[in-house]
C-alpha cells in the first residue's frame, strides 16, 4: 500500500433500517481532508459480529487506516468491544484511570452509576486507550503492522471529541500524506447544467490533477476545485477563472453557508435585521440562529402562521390581505416593513407561499425592506413539504443577501 | 443465496470529503423494511471507475438486489452510466420515450435544453428503464441471474419518485422476503443506561427472534423491537411489557416524532398552540411546522432574539427581566402568558437560556401557559451549540405535551 487511505465503517442496526442518518462520516472526512488523507470508502454494517469482521477485514486491503465508529454503549446491542477483542486476539483488562473518570462523571452528575458503566472500564489489553473526557466509552487504537484501527464510540460529540483531540495529532505524526487542496465557491440562482454548459471550456482545459465537482442543494450549487500535489498558486490561478466565469451568481468564494455570509456582512456594516415568515415556519430564522454570534445582527424573528396573527401580531392591514390574498406582492412587503418597525431592525424579509405538493401551483413570496425601500420576489416551490421549505429559506435568505449589499 | 438482501452503495466524491451527508440510503432502507427487504450493507464510494466496479463486486457476493444511487447527473463527474454500461457489457441507445419527457421537461420550465440534458436519453440498451416523472434522469434495471442492479439518480426527491413508483413494486412482484416486524416506543426523561438497568429482565427473556435496540438521540430514546418470522400477537405481548415497563416516560407508541404527537393531541381536543423562543432560534417553530397540516393548531411563534424585542414586541414587562434577569423562571413565565395572549393560542411555550458552551453554566428555562396556569422548568445544556438546539427543543416539545395533557 502506497498512498495512505482511510475507511470508515459505523456500525449499528439502527443505520441499516433507515432510523438513524449518519452525519458521523461526513464529519470525519470533513477532519481528514485538511490533513491530506483521503477517504476510499464509506461502510455501514449491522450489529452483527460476522459483519463488522468482514468489513474490517476487506477495508484493510484497500486503506492503512480503518476508523470505526459506533456499538461502543453500555448496552448489550454494543458488540464492537467484544469483536475487537476477539478480531485482535487479546482480553479485557480493568482501566484504572477510565473507571476513576466514570466514577467521577456519574458523581458530578448526582447520577447513580451501573454495572453497564463500569463494564466500559474494561478495555481490551493491547489497545491504545483514547481517553474521552465527555462521555464514558473511550476510544481505543490498535496497530497492527502498518495498519490503524480505530474504534470511537456513535455519539457525535463525544466521537468529535476523540477524533479532534487524539486522532488528528496522532495521524498527522503517523502518516506521510500527498499535498490535497480544496477551494469551493458558492452559488445561487441558476441550475447544475447550465453552469456545466457555461464551465465546458474551463474544464477541458484543467490540468489532470485538478478536478472539478458540482455538489447542487436546492437553489444552492456548490463547485470544488480539488488539487492533488500543486501549488497553490495554481489551484488559485484556477479558481480565478472559474469565480470569473460565475461572478453574476456567486454567493462567496468560501466554503460558507449563505446565512454566515449574511452574518458576516452584517457585522461589518454594523446593521441588524429581522424575519417574518409564515410557511417556513422558523426555517429562516433558524438558519440565522444557527450562526454563533448571531445576537448581534438579529434582533428578532416571527412565523405569524395564520391570517389572524398575520394581521393582530405582526399588523399587517387586513384590507391588503382581502385585496391581494395572504400570498401576494403587496402581503409580503408589508410583513417585510411591518417587520422592520416591530423589531426595530435596519432589514427584514419576509415569506409568505404555499409548500405543498399541489396547492395553489406552489407560489411562494419573497418580501425585503429596510424601511424606505421594498422588494418582493416570486417563485415556484415545485417540491414536497420538506424540500420547499429548505428551497425557500436559500432563496430568502440569498435575496436577503443582495438586497442588503444593493442598499447599504 | 437464500435470504434476500440489499446492499446500497452510494457514488460521489463529495459524500467522501463529507461536504454531503448521505439521507438517501436512510430513507431506502425505510422503505425496504416494511417488505421484508433488510439492507445488508451500505457502501459509499467515488466518483471512480474502479471503485464503483469493485463496490459492485463484493455486494454482490453477499446482496441479490443492489441499489446504486448518484452519479447519473449530465454533468462530467457523473460517471455512473459508463461505468454500469462497460460491466454489463453494452452500448448506449437512445430511448424516444425518455427524449420527449426530457424536451417536454424543458420547455415546460421554458428553459433551453443543453447537450449535455440530450444525452440523459441516451441508455443502456439491455436494461429496464426506471421512467423519471419528476427529474432528466432516468433510473435503470439490470437482471444478472438472480440478481438485480439498480441505477438511481442521487437527487434526492427523484430517487424517492423511482424508489416509490417503480422499484417497490417490482420487488415485491420478484423476491420472496421473510416477515420482518418493527415496533418503536418513544421515550423521553431518562438516559439510554438507566433504561437498559430497567430492561435487564425484559432483555433476557426476549425469545432469540425477538431484538431490542436502542436509539437514543438528544433527550428522547427510542426503543425498538425487531421479530424475524415471529407471529404478530407474540410481538405485541413483548411490546406490551416493554410500554408497561417505561410508561413514566412514554412519549408514544410508534415511531412518531415528538411534534406528530403534540398535533394529533391538539387536533384531537381542537386546541391550539403558539411558541415564544429565544436561545432555539425558531427550531421549535421549525419543527410544529414540519408538520402536514400544522396551521389547524398553530396560530404562530416568535423569536424575540434580543432583551429589546422581548419586551417591545412581545412585551415582557422589563421590570420582570431587569429584577430576575432574562435568563429566568419569571421571564419564560412571563414569555409564555404574553404569547398565549398575543396570539390568541390555547397553550404557549417559551424557551430563554445559555446554548454555548460553558456560557453562564449553560441554563435554559422553558415555560409553559395556557392563560391561567404557568409553570417553568430549569434545565442545563451541556453541549456545543448546534446540540443543545436540539436537546432544547425536544425538552421543550416533551414539556409541552406533558402540559397539554395535564392541562386538557
């Protein structure tokens, strides 16, 4: 094995039957990239012995690194524990420093402590312990020639925990690594094949060992530019080109969410805004909240979900919505400027539509204001519920986004 | 081969630099269990030739029906269609039917077809083709002896038309599957250890075709019993026990979210709801509206962000958070009474508190009102931002419903 690889296998029953999606391995490989190791496969298997041995066992011909998440709990559907041991042939011994930590943690929390918690003190004997500070099942190592095993426990901050404070270090010591580059650039409002229509030329002409992907997300494409063994300036020289040849619909040049480049423009203006949406139902101004920091640029938000608070919460005039209807032009600019009154904030945008499949030929209104100047946008949301939510909160929250560079 | 299995195997780079977390193979798996159809394994690969050939080998090995999605898009690293085209050994031909769909798709969105679209018509000529009512992409069906491969666009609500459409109902016409059967319990208010010490005596007595797993996620834990060939009355005698066992904790018997629950109660009493919340940001909001049919019981929320909108618009009196501070038993009391009356609402909930993390010990207060009685409750969130989110809006669902039914 030449190139260093890594595979990730979760284990758990609950991945199997669809109960639970797994964010773990995206994460991890979100970890690895920087540090130049690439994953060759991603592998979920069930609770099953036979299946994580085998998975293990066809993983380690193609990746010196094997990273295991998953079944390390204190219940008895957790079997990674007992398969590792049997797989690299040791037993379980007491861990001293592990039990302490236990013990401590179930104290602190006035929590009487289980037998199944003590028994995640025991650990298997020819394993390196990666101690897990937020949790009660440790992390262990294992080598095995020129190969890793690594196995973390399922929850995602506690393994988030071991793979940052122990894993990075380790592997970044451990393993020599090609030179991977990443640079994304961010996009909104126009579809994966036209911009593949407007990109033919720049990809004919990339050199081989830069390639492009197109990662489309409703209303959002994102385009990666990644570089194996380049200079930088070379991948930049690149990118260059491809932010040109995309400029009329560049969200940024990062790889960034459209609600911290809201929050980022925000704070350098030193100006606030605010949110009143009906059928995203929180959507948007969860998006906003989700930002640390938020507080300082978002005064407020509202879903005034009924005609009746549309009109005695947020004060829209009743006569706008008898004329026009509850989804028109006129509704949303007055929910937008109501809401720059209420919130005493510098912008607002404001949504009104239909999100179902089917109702009223899915129109949805956009509304913007800041106070003296007010937009609103139409748009189809030709989507199921949960789809036309997401659709609808990029479009607001990337019309937002121009109309606060277009007024400043 | 006797039992029937699945293996799904996911193609793109991006799920493997963890820019995209892979939802589809969760939401196949879903759909396969009701038939009887256990996923065996699901595999993540590139978007490279080799890889996807040796995913399909070793599935194959232990899989009778392989599901591949991505990769199938018009643009150059979608490289699925090749590949399957060279393993099957055929040619691509064009096909009239998925041509038409394609022009008609195009000029009904009055968007000019690209080359790049045209050649989505062009398919394998010895495979099945899956028709794609709702995206360019056409789904494929490949039969070698007893097994079958099937092709599928990664978008998600394309893939899920196929899925939908044409792929259950063939499977259930072609493969004998044994009798799977699921029943989930919903929990909330006490920790995966602490139920498995309760479960100790239910677990051992479980017959071996009988599995118990725990999920636990964030303030809930579900409980599911899995029966493989086992008649239904023997099932339900278990699941009996089990919600006898845990009915101080019991959100629900199915597996149902906690803001299903909380609108089948209210639709039930033709009562309504309204939200006040300030640290979650509108994810309670988020979560009521996701919801079909949400607007019959819930009249709106508010994310009165800052101090200034908490008592200008939702009108806290100041005095009660300048004496008890904002953060506070009286506040949330208070949040909660005045959103009960702004919005003409039945019940309110209102949530104020710390999510970062070791920020003023990490308190949250939820209250609860329903105009006359109003109670609060105190709790801590240990996590980083994005969890506590979480772990906050389903304590402050839980607390609800429990309210609702204390408070008919």
């Amino acid at each position: 094995m030449k190139q260093t690889f890594c595979s990730i296998i979760t284990i758990g029953d609950e991945l199997l039957i669809g109960q639970t999606i797994d964010t773990n391995s995206a994460w991890i490989a979100q970890q690895l990239n920087p540090i130049g190791i690439p994953v060759k496969r991603r592998i979920a298997v069930g609770d099953q012995k036979n299946d994580i041995i085998q998975a293990i066992e066809s993983e380690r011909k193609d990746s010196n690194i094997i990273i295991i998440t998953g079944g390390l709990g204190p219940t008895s559907d957790d079997i990674t524990k007992p398969v590792l041991c049997e797989y690299f042939n040791t037993t379980l011994v007491e861990n001293q420093e592990v039990l302490n930590h236990i013990s401590t943690y179930f104290a602190k929390r006035n929590r009487p402590m289980l037998d199944s918690n003590l028994r995640q003190a025991m650990l298997p004997a020819n394993c390196e312990i990666l101690f897990n500070a937020v949790g009660t099942a440790p992390g262990m190592l294992f080598k095995d020639q020129e190969q890793v095993f690594i196995s973390l426990p399922g929850v995602p901050f506690e393994m988030q925990y071991i793979i940052t404070t122990h894993i990075i270090p380790y592997l970044v010591t451990h393993f020599k690594t090609p030179n991977f580059l990443h640079k994304t650039l961010v996009t909104s409002g126009e579809g994966e094949s036209f911009i593949a229509e407007r990109l033919k030329a720049f990809e004919k002409n990339l050199p081989e060992n830069i390639k492009l992907a197109y990662l489309p997300k409703l209303n959002i494409v994102k385009l990666r530019l990644t570089a194996v063994d380049i200079e930088d300036h070379v991948l930049e020289t690149h990118f260059e080109t491809l932010k040109t040849l995309l400029q009329h619909i560049t969200v940024t040049d990062k790889d960034m969410e459209l609600e911290q480049v809201i929050g980022q423009l925000l704070n350098k203006m030193g100006k606030t805004m605010s949110i009143a949406e009906s059928c995203t139902g929180g959507s948007i101004a969860s998006r906003i909240t989700s930002v640390k920091g938020a507080s300082t640029y978002f005064k407020g938000g509202m879903v005034p979900y009924t005609i009746e608070s549309k009109e005695n919460v947020l004060q829209v005039d009743s006569a706008i919505i008898e004329t026009h209807g509850v989804v028109s032009e006129q509704t949303v600019i007055s929910m937008a400027s109501k809401c720059v009154e209420k919130f005493n904030a510098d912008y607002a945008v404001s949504v009104s539509g239909y999100l179902e499949k089917n109702d009223h030929d899915n129109v949805v209104w956009i509304g913007l204001s800041n106070g003296t100047h007010h937009i609103a946008k139409k748009m189809i949301a030709p989507y199921d519920r949960e789809k036309n939510t997401i659709l609808v909160t990029n479009a607001a929250l990337n019309l937002l986004r121009i109309f606060i560079i277009g007024h400043p």
